[in-house]
C-alpha cells in the first residue's frame, strides 16, 4: 500500500517482517552476482531483473531497503544499482 509505514506494526511483527524482507535483498544480490559474473542467461537475467524492479515500486521494499542497506553487507554494485531503483 502506499501509506504502508513500518513504524505503524508491532515490534514483533516489523521485525519478522524486516527478516524477510533482507532474505529477499540477499536473494536479489544474489542474482545480480550471478549474471554479473556471466553464470546466467541474459534472458533469465531480464525475468529476475523486471520482478525486482516491479517490487522496488512498492513503498513497503523501498522502505525495507533503506533500513536493510544500513546494516547489512551488499557489493557496491548491487547497492548502486538498487539505490538508482529507488
């Protein structure tokens, strides 16, 4: 949703919540490493690729982005990359 405001959820829930959320970035990064280091095909690439940019139009990814990035290890490139989605 657009007003979705982490701050608005319980502790419990913000936090369990949060934990999904950085296994789907480890995931994401994950992929990037992949095909930047050519071990996948471009066209899998490009399925990976729209479904992360789709989800980095919701408020609620871009959110847990801004909180996951602080403190969790990414590859500037993958950062870089998800920061100019953003």
């Amino acid at each position: 949703d657009d007003d979705f405001d982490f701050d608005t959820l319980s502790e419990e829930k913000r936090k369990t919540t949060l934990k999904h959320m950085r296994i789907y970035f480890n995931l994401c990064s994950e992929e990037y490493e992949l095909w930047n280091n050519g071990y996948i095909e471009k066209r899998i690439w490009d399925n990976w690729k729209a479904g992360i940019e789709f989800a980095m139009t919701k408020k609620a990814f871009r959110d847990a982005w801004a909180r996951s990035k602080q403190d969790a290890i990414y590859h500037d490139d993958f950062k870089n990359w998800i920061d100019g989605l953003v």
